[in-house]
C-alpha cells in the first residue's frame, strides 16, 4: 500500500520543523540581539543622564574636585562593566575612568558632539577610541544654561552578545522542547488516525476483492471507529447479498431447467419418432403448460425486480375491496370442484372501499388464495373475510390445509422457499408469490401477517386503508 497520506504529513513535520529552527536562528536571534542593545543603550542613557546631573555638572560648578568625581565614577564603571568620560566642548578628555587622572589628557580628534547621529546611542569605535564595537550613549552637561561638556558612557559589544548567546541557548531548549511536543502530536496522530486507517483501507481492499468475511479491527469510539463499523456492517449486508445472489441464481436455474428439460425431451421425441402421432395433443399440452409455468415464473422475477429497485410504481384508486374478493374467487370455482372445496365469503357490507392499487392488490389476493386452494386437504373449506377497525380494513385468507411448521414461518417470505409440505403438493410453484405480496403490501405502506398450525390450517391477514 502506497503511503502517500502519511509521507505527506511527515513532510510537513519536517518542513515545519525546518522553518522553525531557521526563523529562531535567524529572526529570532536578530530580533534578541536589537532589542537587548535597544534596552541596554536606553539604560545607559538613564544612567549618563544622572551622572551628568549628579556628578558632572558639580564639577563644572566647582563644587566638586575632579578627584571625587573621579573616584565616584570609576566606582560606577567598574560595576556596570562600563567606561565613562568626561569630555570639554573642544574634544579633550577630562576625565576617563579606563585611564589614571593623572595620565596627560587626550584630545579625541574630529569629535563633533552633533555628528554623534540621530539616536541617542550608536554601536562603534567612539572615535577611533576603540578596537571593536560599543555600545556608545553621550549626553550634554549643562551649567548655568551652558553646555560646559559631554558625559559618555561605553560599554563593550561582547558583552551584550554573551547575553545574547545566553537567550539564545534558552530560546534553542524552547524550540527543542516545542519540537519534541510536536512530535509527540505526531506520534499520537500515527496511533489514533493513520493507524486505524491504515486497517481501514486494508479491509475496504478485502472488500473490493470479494472477501466480505474479513473484519476492520479497529477499538476506537471516535469517528474511525464508527466508519470501520460501518464498513464491517456493509460487509456483512454484501455477505447476505451475495449468498442471496448465489441462492437467487441457483434456485431461478433449477425452476428453469425443468420446465425447458421437459419442453426439449418432449419436442425431441416427437421430432425422432419416439412419441406417435396419435400422441401429440397430449404431450403438446404438456408443454404448453410447462411454457406458461415458464412465462409465470419469468413475470414473477420481474416483478420482484422492479420492487428491488424501488420502481414498484402504485396506480393508486379508490375501489370496492368486497367485490374484488367475489370476482377472485370465481376464478379458482373449477380447481375448487374438483378437490370439492368450498370458499366462505365473510364480507363486512355490501361494499366496502379501500384506497390501493387494484391490480396489485388483485395479485395478492389471487397469490394467497391459490396457496390456500393447493395446501387444502379434499372436502375443507377456505374463508375470505374483511373487517373494518376504524380507518383499516383487513382482510385474511383462511385454509383448513396441511399447515406450515413454527420453524419455519419466518422463512416464507423468502424467495424460492419451499416447505417440505409445498414441495410435496405444488411441484408447478415459483416459491415467489408470497415475496410478490409483501413487496406489494410494503410498497402500499401496510402489514401482511401470517398464523398457522400444522395440520389445522393456515391464515394470512393484510391490512388496507378504509375510504
């Protein structure tokens, strides 16, 4: 099986898992680094600005030596890991906490206060005055509404970047730390999803091939769960329907073969010679009782065929149930004489209406009544009656035949079932025309029931809407 589905999502783990370590180590970094400068020339600017006031400005005021001052300020320096200078409005030294007092003053060359740059800090050399980077910040120091110098503080780079570094081996446990997540994220996925659809795929291809007997081992109560429980109930009904398929087709061939036998051996033995002339009538009528069971047998399949593919198509009418029920009965009035049976009619009223469609209902009625005349034993009696209960008219086909045993009721809607009794008695039946009949009721949105008792009888009962 291709994993196409699964690569994908460990590609996208992967991808993912690349941009994330690129964005931290680029962006993140970056973004890190300007804002640690950001908030570390912001608090030397806080801090220049009071030592200018504190300090330096007494010291313009001549209230201050520049011994103190120094000495106070070398204090600070080394505290904060700075340098600090003191610098006149013409570019000397006054004052630098890196260097003895009493070392000869310096002059920075082309010190130009306002050429500092438009921030209140810069990252340089500070004039030349260093061989790497700084982070530079200078502030004026006013005296008697005068600029009488400048106060700078410096700090080196290298410092700023060990905290970087620092956040930066804490932003890389984080991202560590978010990676392991997401593979676990991914793990649980490989359990809980690919998993179950890995045994889900692998049984739709079980059922694809025509084993329906494989099942989709999956425990979960989630929604894979509920589709391989789907999928395994689908192939139980496919199971059914196959073996119903089987059943189906078997059972159509055995009811044709033996009419088309007969058909072919009588036809063949008038043509060779071997049944006489004087014969013929008589074996002609064979077959043509064999070709109707044929054209009995064919009409049968396709009207089960129709009902199968919801076509059943009903011509609904309002008609008089009662005078159907007559007008059936006198159609079998030669087949009762001669097993000298007798058909009750128990009918509610000279009429009785009800809403279907006549020429189904006519064909349930004529299936129930001819099982009802082949099972009745010589000299007994077959009952047609309806009753009206409220808006229902039921009406049931009653026999005093052989019966049908408790074992197998459930089994007579079936096609092509026979019981034992039937296959004794009715050698020319389909074994249809009960299926033909609930198909009919179901289509009509109504019941059809059977009760019986072996060697009693047998009565079948469906309802009809009453109008």
């Amino acid at each position: 099986m291709k994993r196409f589905l699964y690569l994908k999502f460990i590609g996208t783990y992967a991808i993912l898992a690349f941009l994330m370590f690129f964005v931290v180590e680029s962006l993140g970094t970056q973004l890190i680094e300007n804002r640690l400068v950001a908030q570390r020339a912001e608090d030397l600017y806080v801090e220049a600005n009071r030592l200018s006031t504190a300090g330096a400005r007494s010291y313009f005021s001549k209230t201050e030596t520049l011994e103190d001052l120094y000495e106070n300020l070398t204090v600070i320096a080394k505290v904060s890991g700075t340098t600090i200078r003191l610098i006149d409005t013409g570019g000397s030294e006054i004052l630098n906490t890196g260097r003895a007092i009493t070392s000869a003053p310096r002059t920075i060359e082309n010190f130009n206060y306002a050429a500092f740059g438009p921030q209140y800090y810069e990252i340089g050399s500070f004039y030349d005055q260093y061989d790497k980077d700084y982070l530079n910040v200078m502030v004026p120091v006013t005296s008697g509404l005068q600029t009488r110098g400048y106060l700078a503080v410096s700090q080196s780079m290298s410092i700023i970047t060990e905290d970087v570094r620092s956040l930066r081996i804490a932003l890389h446990w984080v991202t560590l730390f978010n990676f392991l997540l997401s593979f676990s994220i991914l793990l649980i996925f490989s359990i809980s999803v690919y998993a179950p659809l890995k045994h889900i795929i692998a049984g739709a291809r079980q059922f694809a091939s025509g084993n329906f007997s494989h099942k989709i081992e999956v425990s979960s109560h989630d929604e894979m769960g509920y589709l391989a429980d789907s999928l395994n109930m689908m192939a139980v009904e496919l199971q059914k329907n196959k073996d119903y398929q089987t059943k189906f087709i078997s059972n159509v061939s055995h009811d044709f073969r033996s009419p088309l036998t007969s058909i072919k051996g009588f036809t063949e033995a008038m043509m060779d010679g071997t049944i006489p002339p004087e014969l013929y009538e008589r074996y002609l009528k064979i077959i043509s009782s064999e070709v109707d069971r044929l054209e009995k047998l064919t009409k049968s399949i396709l009207t089960l065929n129709s009902a199968d593919a919801d076509r059943v198509v009903l011509n609904m009418s309002r008609f008089d149930i009662n005078s159907m029920l007559r007008d059936t009965a006198a159609v079998f009035e030669g087949s009762c004489r001669r097993k000298k049976i007798g058909i009750d009619l128990v009918l509610t009223d000279e009429a009785l209406f009800v809403e279907g469609d006549k020429e189904k209902i006519e064909q349930v009625v004529y299936n129930l009544l001819d099982n009802a005349v082949k099972f009745s034993d010589r000299g007994s009696r077959i009952k047609l009656e309806t009753t009206l209960r409220r808006d229902k008219c039921y009406i049931s086909v009653k026999d005093e035949g052989c019966g049908i045993p408790k074992d197998e009721l459930p089994k007579i809607w079936d096609r092509f079932y026979k019981t034992d009794a039937s296959r004794g008695r009715d050698r020319t039946g389909t074994g249809l025309g009960l299926s033909i009949a609930k198909e009919i009721i179901s289509a009509h949105g109504q019941t059809i029931s059977v009760m019986s008792t072996e060697n009693v009888g047998t009565e079948f009962v469906f309802s009809l809407d009453a109008r």
